[in-house]
C-alpha cells in the first residue's frame, strides 16, 4: 500500500490509479490528482448563523427594555451558543484545510463493511401542524485498513445512511482498494 500522489503532484506524473471504491464522487478529481482537496462551502452557514446571532441580539435588547432580570439569562444562553457555534465552524474548516495542506493520498483497503437498521425522529409540517415522524433508515459502516509513510498500519471507520453509499445495495467485498486522505495517526478518512 503505497502513496499514490501527493498534493502538489502535477496530475500526468501521477502514477496510474487502480480501481478505487469512493463513497463521496466530490473526491475523483482529487484521487486522479486533477484538483485539490474539495473544502466544504461553510458560507451559507456561516451567513445563517451571522443572521442568528444578529437575529438574537435585536431580540435581547428588546427583551433587556422590559425585564433586565430575564435578558441576562438570556445573554449567557445565546453567548454559549455562538462560541459553540464558531467553534464547531472553525474545527471543520481546520481539519479540511490541513487535509489540503498536509494531507497525502495513499491506497488503502476495505476491510469489513457492515449495515443495522436504526430509527430517526423528523419533523415535517403539513399545512399547519407540525409532526414527528420516525424514519427507519439503514446505515452502511466501512471499516479501513491502510499504510502510513512511515509503515504504521491504521485503521478507520465511516458510517452513512443507505442513499448516501453510491451502488447501494451492492457493497464493496473485503480487500477493495479504497483511497485514504492521510495528515496524521487521528486525521485521515476514507474517500
């Protein structure tokens, strides 16, 4: 299990790719060394939350007028949840930034696949009303194996609902080659 390019690689002295199984089609063009990394597009996201919290703050100066008592509690909650809001931004921008910047692809395997059924609770609004509703849904987990440079054998696990794993039901057998964006021993992922 060998490096198959490293970011930075110009595609046509990339070596030839084998067959890979890829769970996410965003990747191909990285795994055939055309592209970068792909980084998730966190700007609606972020203007969502920017409206939020300016959404929410119009809200505790208009409570803050009529009961000071009342708006202090509610400064603290909204406060904790924008710090944990940007935090939870700011950690999956870095982790894929340092993916691109660092990450090296390498050939892995799959080493089992497994599925169980498990229940989501949704809620859906019909006309008026508001009502949950749960959901069956199958979830497909992928485990791992591969090489690090430096001859350290990992493994890893991903886990995705059905209609999210391409050839669903078909699944990969144990042994398919699947590519692995590797940065360190607690960063890497199966793409």
């Amino acid at each position: 299990m060998t490096a198959i390019h490293q970011q930075g690689d110009q595609p046509h002295h990339a070596p030839p790719l084998p067959h890979f199984y890829v769970l996410d089609r965003r990747y191909l063009a990285f795994i055939r060394g055309d592209a970068e990394f792909p980084l998730t597009n966190l700007l609606p996201f972020k203007l969502l939350v920017g409206f939020l919290v300016v959404l929410l703050i119009f809200i505790n100066v208009s409570v803050r007028k009529s009961d000071p008592t009342t708006a202090n509690g509610m400064s603290l909650i909204f406060g904790l949840m924008g710090v944990a809001v940007v935090v939870i931004i700011s950690l999956t921008g870095r982790r894929e930034q340092k993916m691109r910047s660092e990450g090296k692809l390498l050939q892995g395997q799959i080493i089992s696949v497994s599925q169980h059924k498990t229940t989501e609770t949704e809620r859906e609004t019909r006309g008026e009303e508001t009502i949950t509703v749960n959901k069956t849904v199958t979830k497909v987990k992928f485990t791992y194996q591969f090489t690090t440079p430096e001859g350290t054998s990992l493994t890893g696990g991903v886990e995705k609902n059905s209609d999210e794993v391409p050839g669903y039901p078909n699944l990969p057998s144990e042994g398919t080659p699947a590519a692995i964006i590797y940065v360190d021993e607690h960063l890497h992922q199966m793409l």
